[in-house]
C-alpha cells in the first residue's frame, strides 16, 4: 500500500524523478549563463555616454533572475523534505 506521505520516497527510491533533476540541472545552467550575459551587457552599457545617469545597481538587479532561482530552492527543498 502506498499512500501520499510515501510517494515521494518511493518515486525517488525508483529513480523516476531523475528526468526532473536533469531539467532543474538545465534550468539553472540557463540562468547563471543569463546573468552572465546581463553583466556583460551592463558593461558595455556603462561605456555608452548616453548612459550616465543610469542606477546600475538597481538595473542589474532587476533584470537578474531572482524569481527563478527562488523557485529552483523551493523546489529542491520540495525533493529533500518531500
């Protein structure tokens, strides 16, 4: 008998969740590799005059993927506890 508290051992235990584990892989290779690229952009940016008066803290961090990552340790909080 399996109920909803064991489900979550058991899909592990079977290696069903492997697929899940490669995605999330994936998802957060994607997004230091945005950030990275965010970075590179802003200092480009930071050479245009036209750009001068420009936060760049505040820029950078609105346009990093803060969201994402935070849904990335839910999830793996989710598969340790879970």
């Amino acid at each position: 008998m399996i109920n909803a508290t064991t489900t979550g051992q058991l899909v592990r235990f079977l290696g069903l969740s492997k697929q899940s584990d490669l995605k999330k892989n994936i998802l957060i290779s994607l997004t230091k590799n945005i950030d990275k690229n965010i970075d590179k952009n802003i200092e480009v940016l930071k050479m245009k005059k036209h750009f001068n008066n420009i936060d760049w803290v505040k820029l950078r961090d609105s346009v990093r993927m803060h969201d994402l990552k935070r849904q990335f340790k839910q999830y793996e909080n989710l598969h340790l506890h879970g």
